[in-house]
C-alpha cells in the first residue's frame, strides 16, 4: 500500500481525511473469473492518488470473497455489496455519485489497464482546458486468456468542433464505445443523465458527454478491454435478456423498444444542454441526418420484432 493514500481510509485525528483527486469505480455481478485481475491491474498503477469503489449488484459466485480479500490488504478499495441484482445500469450509475475524487473513471470487471494508463489520463487532463470532460487512450482487445487479439482507436477525438460538430462525429464514429472507459470530469459527467435502462443507452450517454465537452484521444493502447463468451452483449443476445441486464426489473416482457427510447433520448439530451438556438438546432438536425442513419438496420428490426420473434435476437 503506497503510503501517500493511506490517510484516503484511515484519517486520525490530528488531520483532515486525504481526499484523491481519482476515483475508479467497478460495477460487478458474478465476476469471480476475472474481477482479481482488473482489481490488481488498478493497484499496480504508477499513478497512486485514486479510490477504487466496486459496487457488487449481489453475486452469488466467489466475488464477494475476493473483493473484501483485496480490500483487506489496500485501504484504497471500498467494497459496497447490495443484497439483490438491480441491474447493471443501476450498478454503473450510482458509482460516479459515490466518487469523491475530482475525475473519475468506470472499470469493467473483466478488463485491463497498463500500469500507466492513470497518469496518462490525469496528465492530460491537468494539461486540458476546462472545455474537455473525458480523455482517453487506445484500446487493445484481450482474448479469455490476456492476449492481444486487435488494436483500435476509435477516432472520438474532438478538439476544437462546437457542440453540434461533436454530436454530429458521435453519431458517425461511435462503434464499440470503448472511449466510455477514459478518465472524465466527475462534475460535467454528473450533469447527464448517466446510463439508461435499456440497450445502447451507452449511445445516449456518449451524446450527452459529446453535447458538454470535447475528447481527446490519447496515444497507446491503454485499455485492454477483454471480449469473451461471457461478455454481457455475447451471453444476452435477445431483446428481453438484453432488457434484463439492463434492468431486472424488465424480466418477463417480451417487447423492448429500446430504439425508440434512445431517439426519444437523443432528442431530450439536446434540449437539456446549454446550447445557443443555431448551436440547439444543428443538433436537432444531427438525429435525422445522422443518427437515424446510423441505427437504421436497428429500428427496422424493432418495427418488425412484434410480427416475427426472429427479429427480437441482436446479431
């Protein structure tokens, strides 16, 4: 345990509790094959003034047994259990609430981060104007077993477009949303509405994230996010297991209009944006003109998914 964070959890009475500037939030549920990893792969940073919150949505595998093993050794690790799975959206949205550092970054249970990925990440922020909220490095895909299977740079970076240009880029680029997982403002990421109940409401969180502020792409490949059998789009591949994931609530219904909810969405998070009305209606046009082109294959499936369950499977 580095001894310039020790105070973040063991303040005594002689000084005001550390509070660090970094704050890594993991949601988890039955994590217990990879959550060991992507915990040590946090600790072993070069850049040590950080909390890491795992928020467990109610395993019932061995992750809770490896969580409070870790925490017991690192003061840095909160370890905060719910009795019940609530959903992962749930689970990711109340961890930037929980934070108390001034950045703040989501970690998947399964995936990685090089040992500089955190410095790298502060560096540039510390360096940035206040008009960037989110930084973030290349990714490097990783198999079950931690080998490298592709590079990618997912081209979200910019730097000097106004708010409509950025909302526009969003809705061209966004892919595999691996720049969700950089370091952010925590003050501007709290202004969103953070992650909705249903699939790829992700898309709407980027466009909001896009709507407040610029991204910067770093270099290097920084992330290694892990994709395996396990991964939540591979193991739920249906609209309701989809829904489920997203909100245990939804079990047991059989339509989810999720595309009709994100344009619902995407339309909201411009009007709730500071924005000038040129800014304000350049935006508005980015839904049809770019948007609806990119989800097309998307929202004809869910027109027909009420008439033929084979259009209710994603893939």
């Amino acid at each position: 345990m580095p001894d310039d964070t020790s105070s973040a959890t063991a303040p005594d009475a002689t000084r005001e509790e550390h509070i660090p500037r970094v704050s890594v939030g993991i949601p988890v549920y039955n994590g217990e094959r990879y959550i060991r990893g992507a915990i040590e792969s946090i600790l072993a940073q070069d850049y040590t003034d950080f909390e890491l919150l795992i928020s467990d949505n109610g395993s019932t595998d061995g992750t809770q047994a490896i969580c409070e093993e870790l925490a017991a050794r690192d003061s840095r690790i909160r370890y905060l259990r719910e009795p019940e799975n609530k959903g992962a959206a749930w689970n990711f949205d109340r961890l930037p609430h929980l934070a108390r550092g001034e950045y703040f970054r989501w970690h998947c249970h399964d995936d990685l981060i090089a040992p500089t990925h955190l410095r790298t990440c502060v560096a540039a922020l510390d360096r940035a104007p206040k008009s960037v909220i989110m930084v973030y490095t290349g990714t490097a895909q990783i198999d079950e077993d931690g080998n490298i299977v592709r590079t990618q740079a997912e081209g979200l970076d910019t730097r000097g477009m106004p708010p409509h240009a950025r909302y526009g880029h969003f809705a061209r680029h966004l892919a595999y949303v691996n720049s969700l997982y950089g370091l952010a403002r925590r003050d501007l990421f709290l202004t969103t509405r953070l992650l909705g109940t249903y699939a790829n409401a992700d898309y709407v969180l980027m466009a909001e994230l896009a709507l407040a502020g610029e991204f910067w792409e770093l270099p290097g490949n920084l992330f290694l996010r892990r994709v395996h059998s396990g991964m939540s789009r591979q193991a739920n591949n249906d609209q309701e297991s989809v829904a489920v994931w997203f909100d245990t609530s939804q079990k047991g219904r059989k339509l989810h209009f999720s595309e009709a909810r994100l344009f619902k969405d995407l339309f909201v998070a411009v009007m709730r944006a500071p924005l000038n009305l040129k800014e304000r209606a350049l935006s508005l046009w980015a839904i049809p003109r770019y948007w609806a082109r990119h989800r097309w294959r998307a929202i004809a499936r869910e027109v027909a998914a009420p008439f033929s369950p084979r259009f209710r499977r994603y893939g």
